[in-house]
C-alpha cells in the first residue's frame, strides 16, 4: 500500500535529516517552520496539494513553436504529495474550452538531501508512455533564493546549453496564496511562462493520462 501523509507534515518529516533549519512543528497556524530554501519550496508546494488552480500563458515562445496558442484553459492540479515528492499534473483545454483536454504532462518534484529534481513525465492518452518525450529535466545547483516573499528554484538542463552557453532550465516560483509559476529559461531571460491563481482554487481536474490508480505506487 501506498505511503500517502499529509502535505506539510510529510514534506516537513522528509528534509527533517537533511537540510531543514530548526525544524518545530507548532499547533499555532500563523507560525511557519524554519526551513532553508529548497525545503520551504517543497513546504509550500505541499500547502498546495489536493487543490487545483487556473492559468494562463504570460510568456510566449520565440525561438520555436509554442505548445500553446495562448487561449487556452489551463489547470495545475497538485495531485499527490509524499515524503519526498510532489506530483503537479498539467492539463491543458483546447481553444479555450473547446474540444478534448491534454492530460498527458506531469511535474514531478523530488527532494533529495542536497537538492531538489524536477522531472516531466509526459503520456499518451491510453496511459503509455511517450517514450520519446518523458522524464526530462534537471536539478537545482544552488540552495535558491526568496525575494520579495517569492520563493524561486531554478532547475539546470545540463545537456546542453543556449547561446553564448547560456545556461538553460525551468524556472518554478511561489508567491504563497498569489500565484505559481512554471517556465523555461536562458540565461536570465524567460523563454516560455505560464502563471497559476493561487488566491482560488478551482474544481480538481480527472488525473493525468496513465495516473488513474494513483501517481506513484
């Protein structure tokens, strides 16, 4: 049977060995646990699960074709969350509502002691994997930063790089109870964005293609 807790107790337990500073659960709910910056990323990730919030492409891409034309509904459902990860489902509505959803890509965090990994596992409609599209992704080089309330990881694609070797990745912030944000990036710039309501929750989506019996077993 599958190990499910919840999000912030889980997410707190799991850095408790690791890199988490002063880690006191407190009954109080206005009080927030010490926690260095990849485990507060993951803490408020776990805040998040269960829920579903609504988007919108902020960022569009110029170097390629954009997966999106712009109109369409987009929907994060932070679907599951365990000791050391977080399944983050993406499903993306055609024209704006109309037409059949795209169920096939999952954001799949992982903390690990030193560093947190983002994965995308990418599906077929009949559940299978999309063997030449899946499981890319990267790893954060440094312990991240806060700015402004804003909590920020960006994960390194590492082989290969932009131009002038520009450092490539995914860049994933938090503005706790504003908004979630998911893109990619060059250097220091935005290559393609999408930024999620996180003051309101919308109705849960059906689970992503091929994670109708649960996202991790």
């Amino acid at each position: 049977m599958r190990s499910m807790m919840q999000p912030s107790r889980a997410l707190m337990a799991s850095f408790a060995a690791a890199s988490v500073l002063g880690l006191s659960a407190c009954s109080d709910a206005q009080q927030t646990p010490e926690l260095d910056a990849p485990a507060q990323f993951m803490y408020e990730l776990g805040q998040l699960c269960g829920n579903a919030y609504s988007g919108e492409r902020v960022v569009a891409r110029q170097d390629r074709d954009d997966m999106l034309q712009g109109d369409e509904d987009l929907v994060v459902h932070f679907a599951e969350c365990y000791n050391d990860q977080v399944f983050a489902a993406f499903h993306i509505g055609a024209d704006a509502g109309q037409g059949d959803w795209d169920r096939s890509r999952t954001w799949i965090y992982t903390a690990h002691p030193e560093r947190l990994e983002l994965r995308h596992d990418h599906r077929l409609e009949d559940g299978s994997e999309d063997t030449d599209n899946t499981m890319y992704g990267g790893y954060t080089e440094s312990q991240g930063q806060a700015a402004d309330g804003t909590l920020i990881q960006r994960f390194i694609f590492t082989e290969r790089t932009g131009e002038n070797n520009a450092q490539l990745g995914w860049q994933v912030e938090i503005e706790p109870g504003v908004r979630y944000t998911y893109g990619t990036f060059q250097g220091d710039e935005w290559t393609w964005r999408v930024d999620f309501d996180l003051s309101q929750s919308v109705d849960a989506p059906p689970a992503a293609w091929g994670h109708t019996a649960g996202y991790r077993d």
